[in-house]
C-alpha cells in the first residue's frame, strides 16, 4: 500500500450483544480494506455501542396495564 493509493472497505456485523439495561447494545464489526488490485492490506474488529432501536417492556407490568396505543383524544 502506498500514497495514493485507492482503497476500498467492506465492514460485516459478526456479532450483538444487548446490554443489562436493554436500552443499549454493543455490536461487533469486522472491517477489511483491499487495494485496486483486490489484495486485502488491512483488516480490523471493533465495537460500538448503540441505542437500540425500540424497548420492549418486561411483561406482564403493573405500570402497562391501562396502557393503550391509541393517540390520546384531543378536544
């Protein structure tokens, strides 16, 4: 690999894991760099923690009992 060299990258998701809180998450991503020529010249593992997109609650709950997912009535 040299200056001036293109590059390019292709990460893959090789793992998740969901954290004690449930409101977060790590994921676990393996990247791989190639030249022009298709010749690997880097790889890498890293890890990220994320906000998960939605939380479920734990069920059944006393505080979801009247809960409803009507919007609310406007007057």
């Amino acid at each position: 690999m040299y200056a001036g060299d293109t590059l390019s990258c292709e990460s893959v998701v090789i793992g998740l894991k969901e954290n004690s809180s449930r409101l977060t998450g790590v994921v676990y991503v393996r990247s791989t760099c190639y030249n022009k020529d298709g010749v690997v010249v880097l790889t890498w593992v890293r890890w990220v923690m994320v906000h998960k997109r939605r939380v479920m609650p734990k069920w059944p709950s006393r505080s979801f009992r009247n809960f409803s997912l009507r919007s609310p009535k406007t007057s």
